[in-house]
C-alpha cells in the first residue's frame, strides 16, 4: 500500500488546512498518517481513518530540543517508510525534510505555506531565510500556497527554480457550500459595515483598521466596524488599541468567532491590512459569500484579490489609498461586487484544491518514488 505522512509543527494547522483533503487521499488508496507536535487532534481528523503521531517540536530555535525532535524523527520514518513526506510549517518541515533525506524517503515535498523572513533584518532574517534554504535543499519539490510566495522564495534563493502552485493556489481552499451568500445576497438591514477578520496583532494591522475606520467615519457618520479574533499572546495589540475596541460605541470586537460565514455575510467590506501572506483564507472566504476585500498589494494577499473586481489592494502602508479604497466600495450596492466575487472564489474550490494536491502527489511518486514500490507493502 502506498503510504504518505504529512506533518506541521503543531496539530491545529492539520485540523484546520489538511483535514479537508484527508477523505481524497484515503480514497484514493494512500494509508495517511499526520505528525505534529501535540495530541490536540479535531475530531474530523481522528475519525477520518488517517493514523496519528506526535514529536514533540517547538517554533523557536532550540538547539538541544531540535536534535533530539529530529532523532525521534528519523525513528519514525524508519518505522514507517513512507512513500511521500509533505511537511509544512518552519520547523516541522525543516526537520521532516531533512529526516526524510537522511532516511532516504523517495518524494520530498515542502509545502511553504508563508515566509516568516520576509519582514525581519538582521541576523534573525539571516537565521529563518537559512532555515528554509536548508528545508528546500532537503526536498524533492516545492509547493508554494500562491504565486507571489513561489516568485518570494525564487527571489531570495531559499529555492533554485520557482516552486510549484497548484491552480490559483491556496492551502486548503474554500468550501463554497457553507461560505455563500445569504439568501437574498443582501446584507441585513442597518447603517453601513466594515469588517476584520484575524488575529490581534501587530502584523496582522488591526491600528490600521482603526485608521482606514476614521476616515470612513467622515464620510459615513454612522459606519460600523465588527471586529473577530482574538490576541495574539506573542505579538499582542497595543493596549491603546485594545482599549478603544472595547470603549468605542461604533465598534462591535466579537473575539474568537465559530460562524465565519455569518459574520462576512453581515459586513460591507472587508479590511485587511495583514503585512504578508502565503494565500489568506479569510479574503477568499469574504469572496466566495459575495463580500469584497480592500488591502495591501504584498506577498499572498496581491493573489486572493481581482484588482476592481473582486475589491482593491494599495502600495503597503499607503493608509490613504486603502480609506480611498474602502470609500469606493461603499460607494457601489452589494450586488456589484456579489457575482464577480463569488466567481473568483470557486477558483479556490476546496474540492478543487483537494483533487489537484492529490494528482500533484500522484505525479510526484510517479516520476520519482516508482522504483520504491512495495516498500511498504
């Protein structure tokens, strides 16, 4: 039986981003087992048939718990022998990689899904971007979550040829059965709405939200503003900011939200200022329920946006343009960006997604793992 592990650092990403292709692979007669740090497994996942391990790993540098994360890699590979290895995430994938190397696992596949590099200088720039240096020599391919990540990778020699994409790109796609427009594709009755989805930090840009809001305020004296998510303990908002979610009477912080889709469906538009992305989910779940999204023209975000179309990306930090921008969007009825929206997402089908990393496997082992056959069998 052909056999694949695929791992991320911690399991909330297999639970949130691999789950919904599990079923595909499965079916497909792959005997699929997961790798992640941590036991905090979904109960989709565990019930979906694949077999899951845990190997204690941290996201910091840590010499000393590294090596011992990687022996306890190299036993489980030598158990396993698996046919494929995709690893995703900074240190699941560089320690999977180069386990997968050492054990001599014939398909390899990093799956960046973002660069953590992108925006840092010095020597922990230096530190991250060799990381991943060290992840793609350690592979057999690469595939990249979007095309401006694949060219970012490209650009900073972290690969030698660009990175695959599959279709549009995306990391586990959309489902476009639960996020679509309501009924009548008309939001609820009520003053004007902008929204935020994300986590509260600082690169997350919830201070330029605020900002994009005051001007909106001027032209629109009763806007409202929903906010969803929760702090981010380990790069929090100000407490400043924090303070005015909570204080201002205009503004709506829901926190940690379970229905994603209701709460897009209840926004005008979508701000989301984010400094960098691999591909994000949220922009392509505001499409597929008809809602537009306005924010910067950077890594992972310029992808999940159809210029005038879909909504509208400005130069990054240009917080006039992106005011502008929301203002335009307000300007029009709903329905005019509704169809274009919803269009756009079902390029990023999660069935779609799914079917095409499943043949993307399928060719991987067929060019370069066939001579392994029955290894596993």
């Amino acid at each position: 039986m052909k056999r694949i592990l695929i791992a991320t650092t911690i399991p909330q990403t297999i639970n949130r981003f691999v789950q919904p292709q599990l079923a595909t692979f499965i079916q497909s007669g792959w005997d699929v087992h997961l790798a992640a740090s941590g036991a905090e497994w979904s109960e989709e996942v565990l019930a979906s048939g694949a077999t899951t391990h845990e190997i204690d790993m941290k996201r910091q540098v840590t010499p000393a718990h590294d090596s011992r994360a990687l022996v306890r890699w190299i036993k489980l590979l030598r158990h396993l022998r698996p046919n494929v290895v995709i690893a995703g995430t900074p240190k699941a994938a560089l320690l999977g990689m180069v386990a997968a190397r050492v054990c001599g696992t014939p398909v390899r596949i990093y799956h960046c899904r973002g660069s953590r590099w992108e925006n840092s200088t010095g020597i922990q720039k230096g530190i991250l971007i060799n990381s991943d240096r060290i992840t793609a020599r350690s592979s057999t391919s690469v595939l990249a979550v979007s095309p401006s990540l694949a060219e970012l990778v490209l650009k900073n020699r972290v690969t030698r040829s660009l990175p695959d994409v599959l279709g549009r790109g995306g990391s586990k796609g959309v489902d476009l059965k639960e996020f679509a427009p309501g009924p009548s594709g008309l939001r609820p009755t009520g003053p004007l709405c902008i929204g935020f989805l994300g986590r509260l930090s600082g690169d997350k840009g919830i201070d330029t939200v605020l900002k994009v809001f005051e001007v909106v305020q001027q032209s629109h004296p009763d806007i409202r503003l929903r906010v969803a998510g929760g702090v981010d303990d380990s790069s929090p908002a100000a407490p400043q900011t924090l303070d005015r979610l909570q204080r201002d009477e205009q503004i709506e912080w829901l926190g940690q939200i379970a229905n994603v889709p209701s709460f897009l469906r209840g926004i005008d538009v979508l701000i989301f200022p984010s400094a960098r992305e691999g591909l994000p989910n949220a922009v392509i779940e505001a499409a597929a329920c008809g809602i537009p999204t306005v924010g910067w023209n950077v890594t992972g975000v310029r992808d999940a946006i159809a210029f005038g179309e879909t909504g509208y990306f400005a130069s990054y930090g240009d917080e006039a343009a992106l005011a502008g921008y929301a203002l335009k969007v307000l300007e029009q009825p709903r329905s005019y960006f509704r169809d274009a929206c919803r269009e756009w997402a079902h390029g990023f089908d999660s069935k779609l997604l799914a079917k095409l990393t499943m043949d993307y496997v399928e060719r991987e082992w067929s060019e370069s793992g066939a001579q392994a056959i029955g290894r596993t069998s």
